[in-house]
C-alpha cells in the first residue's frame, strides 16, 4: 500500500498551531524577569509539570526516531526494552532525588556540575549541553518537515525549514512561561490522539491476524532484528540522557514545591507508558501496511488512511510534541550560552535584562546552527543516538553523583567528564566491531568517576 497525501489534515495542523501561537504570546505578558523566561516564576503545578515533562521528552525523538522508527525497523519488543523500561528506572531515579534538585536551585546542569567539580567541569558540560541540544533541536526541525510532506506533499527538506521557523519564534516568543502551557496541551492531545488512532489503524491492517501475517519473519520476536549488544547499545543514552536532561532539572527547579515535583513525576511516568506503548504499536502496524517508506515516517504515514478526522487529531498531535521539544531544548542551549557564557566569562555584573535579551538573541542562532547540522546527518536516528551518547557518557553519571554519591571527587567529576567525551569521539570515528559507543563510553565515564574518586580520597587521607 502506498499512502496518499490528504491536504484537509493540514487544517489540524494549523489549527494547533493558531492554539499555540495565541497560548505563548498570552502567557509572554506575565514575564518581566530572567528567571520568568527561564523558570516560568517557579510556578508550575504537578498537572503542567506532569504536561511540560512528557512532552519535552517525547517529541520528534518518539514520533519520528526512538520507539517509533525501532518499531518499524527492528521490531515491536526492541522499540519497549529501548524505551519503556529505562523510562521506568530513570523516573524512578528522578522521583528519588526530584528535592535536592529543587534544593539546589540552579538555572544549568552546568551550574550544578559547577557546584561541585568547579569551573572545568562547567566549561565542559557547557559545550556538551549546546551541542547535544543543537542536536537534538536539528530532527525536531525535520519532524515538523515530514508532518508537511505528508499533509501537502511538499519537499521535507521544505518543510524543515518552515519547522525551523516555527520552532524558532515560539521559543523565543515566552520562555518556559509560554512553553510549559503549551507542552501540557499537546501532552493531553497526543495521548487522545494515540488512543483513537490505535483501533482504527489496525483496523486499516485487517485487523491482528491480517497484521501479524504481512509482517517481516522474525520482527514480533522478543529480540526482534537487533542483537542484545545493539539494543543494550540504544538503551543506555536513552536511560542516562533522561536522568540527566537539563529540560527535566529546569522544569523540576521551576516546580511550586516538592510535592509538585513528585506529582509531575509521577503523572509523567504512567504517560510515557502510555505514549511510547501505543507509538511502538502503531509503527509496527505501519510496517505491516507501508513496507518501503523511511521508518521515521511510520506513525506519521498511518494519518493518511485513517478517517479524516482520526488521522488530524493523531497528526496535529504529533506536530504538537515536535514543535514543543524543539522549543524546550532550544530555550535550555540558549539558556546555557546566557548563563554559563555571557554571564560567567562575558559580562559577570550582567543584569537581569541583559540576560533575558542574550537568551532570545541565542535562540534564532542556536536554530540555524541545529538546521545546516541536518545537512551531516540524514537520519532522524542517527542524529538522536549520537547527541543522546554525547551527552549520556559527558553529563550525566557526573551529574548524578551530585545527588547521590557523597564520596564523588571534584578530580573523579572532572576526569569522568573527559573520558566519556573523548570516548564516544573516538568510538564514533573508528567503529570498531559495529557496536554502538554507548556501551562503552557510558560504563567508562562511570568507572572512571568512581576510581578516581577514591584514589584521590585516598591520597588525601594519606
């Protein structure tokens, strides 16, 4: 079967995007400082929060990459031992230290790590952070494009670049103020749109039998078409990526109190269950139904053969996560260069206006950048499993001994910072036995953090 462009589902489309628009520069009127911009006021409630955290982290990289593309590629089983299941330890971790992230009150991991292992280890994390995000941002530009394709049947290089701008201006239209809101709709959109979707896509497949019979011999086994090296290897960002995201420490700073941090948390695990479940079934039935098409078109292809108006709402949702994680880690890279650059090497005495206007100025720059990345790297997985190990094996484990190792050492901070960028560099270069660099340059940066933490406490002690 090939699917056929329905230009009526553009109307959704736009419709969210009108919604949207409307919400961001509403909520853009109640920011008058830096930490309004970034922080939202400190205002956000467990059901916002519980919106803004599923949303974030479920964006381009679920619609068009992720579970989505595993699903149609590799299997149904691979895309949930990827997704699911680190989600749960990852959450869980979260829930745990949520206060002493709150505690700590700081607009940057960069910060937090600063707090810690000193000045290097902000530097580091800084340029980590940025690239990592610039990424990130670039497959959600690319995402809005395949949406496009498929309502019009333009280019999706075409519709990149109207993504670009979209994304673009609404970050910088209201912060964190504006994008919290406005993740907490598409949240709730998306997993309408989802449950109405998945009965009526399979039955457009003929129903169960009908699908499980024209899938590829081996795709619902339990390993799918990947070893357990390679799923190892997609799981291990996606795990340390979600313990360590900057957009989840910002929001859960920018919480009205513990007890609304917890909630958030816990709202956004039961969601995520939900979404990455339901995305992982309606790829694989899109495999049974479009064999040829690129995998980060699955879910988006199964709009084109459902009825007019399942298919806009499923649509119109996933446009929805892509726009609003482009906007959050747009604003978090513009965020970072604010604060971690201008304000620590720049201008030190910067005031709270300079700051607010340094953010916005970064975040139409930052865009162009995450736009000519997609030039480099055609895939929508490529560019994720790359910025998501950048930042699992540089960030994270340091980041997260903060919080839960008291016997972490700047000196262990700082070397496992080094090592797990230097490792994922050199492994991506030379990939030597066609195995992910994840798997090794997470484990590494981990030893590394605990050895050198305890040779140097030893040292001291002697």
């Amino acid at each position: 079967m090939t699917p056929d462009n329905n230009l009526s589902l553009l109307w959704y489309v736009i419709g969210y995007g009108v919604i949207i628009t409307v919400m961001g520069l509403w909520y853009s009127r109640k920011i008058t400082t830096s930490e309004d911009f970034v922080l939202a006021g400190k205002t956000l409630g467990p059901i916002v929060l519980t919106g803004t955290l599923l949303a974030t982290f479920s964006g381009s990289g679920t619609i068009t990459g992720g579970s989505n593309a595993i699903a149609y590629a590799y299997g149904f089983w691979p895309a949930i031992y990827v997704v699911i299941l680190p989600g749960v330890i990852g959450m869980g971790i979260l829930l745990a230290i949520a206060p002493k992230i709150r505690g700590h009150g700081q607009y940057t991991v960069a910060r937090i790590l600063e707090s810690q292992f000193g000045t290097p280890a902000r530097r580091i994390a800084n340029v980590i952070i940025i690239l990592a995000y610039v990424g990130i941002v670039s497959y959600q530009f690319k995402g809005i494009g395949f949406v496009l394709n498929v309502t019009t049947g333009v280019s999706v290089e075409t519709g990149t670049a109207i993504g670009a701008v979209l994304i673009v201006v609404l970050a910088a239209a209201g912060g964190l103020m504006a994008v919290a809101p406005t993740d907490a709709l598409s949240a709730f959109l998306m997993i309408i749109g989802l449950a109405l979707a998945i009965p009526a896509v399979l039955d457009s497949a003929g129903g169960l039998t009908a699908m499980v019979q024209a899938l590829p011999a081996g795709h619902l086994s339990a390993m799918g078409h990947l070893s357990p090296v390679q799923i190892l290897g997609y799981t291990i960002p996606f795990l340390f990526l979600l313990m360590g995201d900057q957009n989840i420490y910002q929001r859960l700073a920018a919480s009205s109190g513990d007890k609304a941090a917890r909630g958030g948390i816990v709202g956004w695990l039961m969601g995520a269950a939900f979404v990455f479940t339901a995305v992982s079934c309606i790829a694989t039935t899109a495999r049974a139904l479009f064999p040829h098409i690129d995998p980060g078109m699955a879910l988006i292809a199964t709009t084109r053969i459902l009825p007019t108006f399942l298919g806009g709402i499923l649509l119109a949702a996933a446009a929805a996560f892509i726009v609003t994680t482009g906007n959050s880690y747009l604003l978090s890279a513009a965020t970072s260069v604010a604060y971690d650059v201008y304000a620590a090497h720049i201008k030190p005495d910067a005031s709270e206006e300079d700051l607010l206007w340094v953010t916005k100025l970064c975040i139409p720059l930052l865009g162009l950048a995450a736009w000519v990345l997609l030039a480099f790297f055609p895939s929508v997985l490529q560019i994720q499993m790359l910025a998501y190990v950048i930042y699992s094996a540089g960030v994270t484990p340091a980041v997260l001994s903060v919080f839960l190792w008291k016997g972490v050492t700047r000196a262990g901070g700082i070397a496992s910072m080094v090592t797990g960028v230097v490792a994922t560099t050199a492994w991506e270069v030379v990939k030597p036995y066609d195995v992910v660099s994840s798997v090794v340059a997470v484990p590494l940066a981990i030893v590394v953090l605990i050895a050198v933490s305890k040779w140097t406490t030893a040292y001291k002690e002697d």
